[in-house]
C-alpha cells in the first residue's frame, strides 16, 4: 500500500503552489482598478473592456489565431506520414537523415531556427508576412506531432491493416478506415501540440513576420519589456481560463472514455 | 511507388526548410560584414558560371570566429550561459525531484488530477508565465510587499533584472520537463522491491539511496538534459527578468542581428552554440535509446 510521507505532502502542496501562485496572482491583478499592478485599489473589469477596444491586439490576435491554425493543420499532415514513414517505411537511402531531421528541430534553440529561416527567406527572396510565419511553424511542430503520433503507431497492431487489404481495401482506404481511427487521439493531440506551439512561439515568429504580420507573443513581449501592464493580464487572464478549461476538459473526456471502456470489457466478459 | 511519395514529401519539406537553412547560417558565418543589402559579402554569382563560384569560395573565411575568441564579450556571454544552464538544472532537478516523488507515492485516484496539473502550465502560454514573475520579483512587487510586512526585511530586495530572477524563471517555466520523466521512471518501480530491501535490514533512508534513486537515474538524466537544453540557448527569460550584466548568448545573438545588423557575426554565435549543445545533445539521445532498449 503506497501512503504519503509528509516529505511527500509537503513537497507535493510547496511544488504546486510555486506552480500555480504567480498565475494566481496575474489573475488577480487583471481585475484591479488601478494602474499600477502591484497595488490593489479595488475591483474593476475595466482593463478587459480597454483590451477589446485596443485594434492592435485584436489586429495581433487574428494574425495569431490564422497563423496557428494553419501551420498545425500542415504540420499535422506532414507530421503524420513522417511518422509512418519513420515506424513503417523499414529501410530506405537517407534515413538516417530523415530521422536526425525529425528529431534535431526538437532540441535546437529557438534563436537558432528563426535566424536560419530568415536567412533562407532573404535568400530566396520571399517577403516575410503570414506565409513565412506559416512556413515556420510547421516546420518546427510537424516534428513534434511524428513524435506523438509515431509512439501510438509503434502500439498499433498492423495485421488489422493486413487483414483489411486482404479483404480488399486501397493501401490508401486501408489507412482511412482502419489505421486512422485508431491513432486518431494522438493525430488530435498532435495538432493541439502544433496548435499551442505556434500561438506560444514569440522568438521564431520574430524572425520571421514581417511589418505587417505582427503577432500576438510580439506585441505582449514589446508591451512588457520595460513593465507590467494590466491590460496585459487581462489578456493572460482570458489565455489561461481557455487553456485550463480545454485540458481540464480533454483530461475528463479521456477519463471518462477509459473508464467506458473498462465497462465494455467487463460487460463483455 | 506510393512509398516514395510518402517518404520525399515530408523529407524534402525538412531538407528545404530545415537543412538548407542551417547550411546557408553556416555560409554567412565564413562571409564579412558588409554594408549593403543583404549586408553580407561575398554574394554568390550565378550569372558567371564556374568563375563566379571560384571568387566566392575564395572571399569565404573563418574571420568572424577568431573575431568571437578575441573579443571577450562573447566567450564570457557563452561561459555565462554555461552556468546559468547548469545552476538552474540543478536547482530544478532539486525542486523537481520531490514533486514527482510526491505523485509517484500517491494513491491511483489521485495521480491523474496531479499528473494533468503538471501538464497544464505546460500548455499555458511561455510568454505569460515569465511575465507573472515581473509584478512579483520587481523592487515594490508582492515578494517584498510580503517580506516586510512580515517583518524578514527592512529593506526591499533587488531581486528582478538580476540573475537570481533568471534561475527563478527558468526552473519555473521548465519544472514540468524535469518532472514528468522523473515521475514517469518512479511510477514504474517496483513496490516490492523497496519492502525487500526494508526486510534485509536497510533504514528507509537507505533503501531510498540505494533502490529508488539508481532506478530513476535514466529519469533524473532525460529531465536535466531537458531543462539545459532550452536553458542554454534562452532568449526570452533574460530579457524579460535579467539585468542588463545578464549576459546569455541567445540575448546576444539577437542583439547582434537586430540591433547590430551584423548578420555574419550573429551566424557565427550560432554556429559555435550549436558546436557547444551537440555534445549534450548526442548525450540525450544516447540515454534515450538506452531507456527505449530497457524498457523492451
């Protein structure tokens, strides 16, 4: 029987309270009325309403939100056959390459991938906008989304692929009808992955927009630069309430999903 | 013939946007400064033919890296990030180690719900969570509005734009990575084997030495790479926390380029952190493969 030390209670409540405090607190703050940040001088929801009345985050914010849905939408794609390429393709010229390709983008500083595009971008002379943002970040997530989906491919038991090209199917309907819906979670999360990379990215996106493709971790990082500003933590106030409710909410669905499951089998036998 | 279309779309997509890149850094780092568009030369010359290739491999030149070992600057800004990287490993390996200690003891009903709070700050925006720290660490900010009410301090700390600042916010915001694989290689223990060692006479604190700590090595290993990593080439942390005698290569790096205009030099700092990181890289990844072998 496992039982908590109180070494373990401790280090548990210090650890998560060192987690959770300063988010606590950002939070908090959004809802001051005053200018300063560190004071407090009663509540107010007025930072919110300057927010929404502020053209340039909303100008930012949309430049964010097209950028991150695009790019994890490709990344999604190319990360998903790299990863059958990676798990299934066995041997071929250059995999090797293909491999430390997949997995170099994981580890390399961000200042780095951000100078190294921008220099192809001159190079080639493509203007920097939402196209070269784009370009980016799927560059960078496609690999993160191979990671996940090929840890669920390397569970996945390939003689139901077999079985369903012996009945007939494409290679192609193969995979649409049997393979896909089962790595569909990790394919799912992979484009979450993608998705929340790219709208988090504040030094590769630097690099490479261009005047008129400001986003939004640009303009939050030029508005805090040399302070604290409310209008910026109720702007993180609104980041954090959708990011905890759409984790706290997958975390519940898959709970209640392995739990169906666990049912099903029990029924079954 | 289906096989190679799957494997050159993704492939090619990497060569042109990942590799080619990297080769046209390592170009620019062997070329001078110059004051032009793109402020680089040599520029290669297609237009005449094998002569122009010539001329442009001859005006190439290891000038900007013996500029990086002659102007102090630059080794200092790397030795820098050397020891913020490693202290901040550290400390978080220490502040880590019992968190994931903490939830592998816990009960079943209770390690998802730690396990996904572990995970949220994860998703939560990077930018943000930095930012969170500047109300509290800055000069009248709550950590010294808390200190003096209680009484600890007289005076108010110095606490923001320093490096202290910048260990706080790097194990803050890479906490979860040193974490959850430690986390991952305690939940795989064996009870048993603990309960053995406790009948064959070792003390608690003994079995913990000699049973629970060599088993999460391959744990403690993937999470300090994984923090010194990203620690190393960071940007954001010492701009927005650290002082202006913070010295870090990624902050210089980006000066270089955006405020210096010096494209050749910027490149050069990127090819020589890159030369420093493949070493704890090739490490990472050997780890990595040995945990994949031992878990078959």
């Amino acid at each position: 029987m496992r039982r908590l030390s109180w070494f373990n209670t401790v280090s548990l409540t210090l650890g998560f309270a060192f987690l959770y405090i300063p988010m606590l607190i950002l939070i908090v703050y959004s809802f001051n009325g005053g200018k300063l940040v560190t004071v407090w001088a009663g509540f107010s929801t007025k930072w919110y309403g300057e927010l929404f009345r502020n053209e340039a985050f909303l100008d930012a914010a949309w430049v964010t939100l097209k950028v991150a849905v695009m790019s994890s939408s490709v990344a999604t794609v190319l990360g998903t056959m790299a990863a059958y390429v990676m798990v299934r393709a066995g041997r071929f010229h250059g995999r090797t390459l293909f491999s430390g390709m997949i997995y170099a983008p994981l580890v390399m500083p961000e200042v780095i991938t951000g100078l190294s595009l921008l220099l192809l971008f001159i190079a080639i002379g493509l203007d920097r906008g939402v196209l070269t943002i784009v370009l980016a970040h799927t560059t960078f997530s496609m690999c993160y989304v191979s990671v996940v989906v090929s840890s669920r491919l390397v569970t996945f038991d390939q003689s139901l692929e077999e079985a369903a090209l012996d009945l007939g199917c494409t290679g192609f309907e193969a995979f649409r009808l049997v393979t896909l819906p089962i790595i569909a979670p990790a394919v799912i999360s992979g484009w979450l992955l993608a998705f929340t990379l790219s709208l988090d990215d504040l030094v590769i996106a630097s690099f490479t927009s261009g005047p008129s493709s400001t986003t939004l971790p640009i303009k939050i990082f030029s508005a805090v630069r040399l302070g604290v500003s409310p209008e910026i933590n109720a702007l993180s106030t609104i980041m954090i309430t959708l990011v905890a409710v759409g984790v706290i909410g997958a975390s519940l669905t898959s709970k209640r999903a392995i739990a169906k499951r666990a049912k099903d089998e029990q029924e079954a036998t | 013939m289906k096989r190679f279309g799957l494997i050159s779309v993704p492939y090619l997509w990497l060569l042109a946007l990942f590799l080619v890149p990297f080769l046209i850094v390592l170009k620019i780092s062997l070329s001078d400064t110059a004051l032009a568009i793109p402020p680089y030369t040599p520029t290669l010359d297609m237009s005449e033919g094998w002569a122009g290739f010539t001329a442009w491999l001859s005006g190439l030149d290891i000038e900007n890296f013996t500029w990086l070992t002659q102007d102090d600057l630059y080794w200092k800004a790397y030795l820098s990030s050397l020891k913020i990287a490693t202290m901040s490993t550290i400390l978080a390996l220490l502040v880590g180690f019992p968190i994931a200690y903490g939830m592998s003891r816990a009960s079943d009903e209770w390690r998802p719900t730690l396990m996904m709070m572990i995970i949220l700050p994860f998703w939560t925006s990077f930018l943000i969570r930095v930012y969170a720290w500047k109300a509290i660490l800055s000069q009248e900010g709550l950590l010294n509005q808390l200190l003096m009410n209680i009484g600890i301090i007289g005076e108010p700390l110095t606490i923001l734009n320093t490096n202290t600042a910048v260990y706080i916010g790097i194990v803050y915001t890479y906490l979860p990575f040193m974490v959850l694989p430690i986390y991952s290689a305690l939940e795989r223990l064996d009870e048993s084997l603990l309960e053995a060692a406790e009948d064959l006479g070792c003390s608690r604190m003994t079995a913990f030495w000699l049973v629970t700590l060599p088993l999460a090595k391959q744990g403690i290993i993937a999470g300090s790479f994984l923090v010194f990593i990203p620690a190393m080439g960071e940007f954001v942390i010492p701009s927005l926390l650290g002082g202006s005698k913070t010295l870090m290569i990624g902050k210089v790096l980006w000066e270089e380029f955006f405020s210096n205009r010096d494209w050749p030099v910027a490149s050069a700092v990127a090819v020589v952190l890159l030369l420093i990181l493949i070493i704890p890289i090739v490490l990472f990844q050997r780890n990595e493969e040995k945990q994949r072998e031992a878990g078959k």
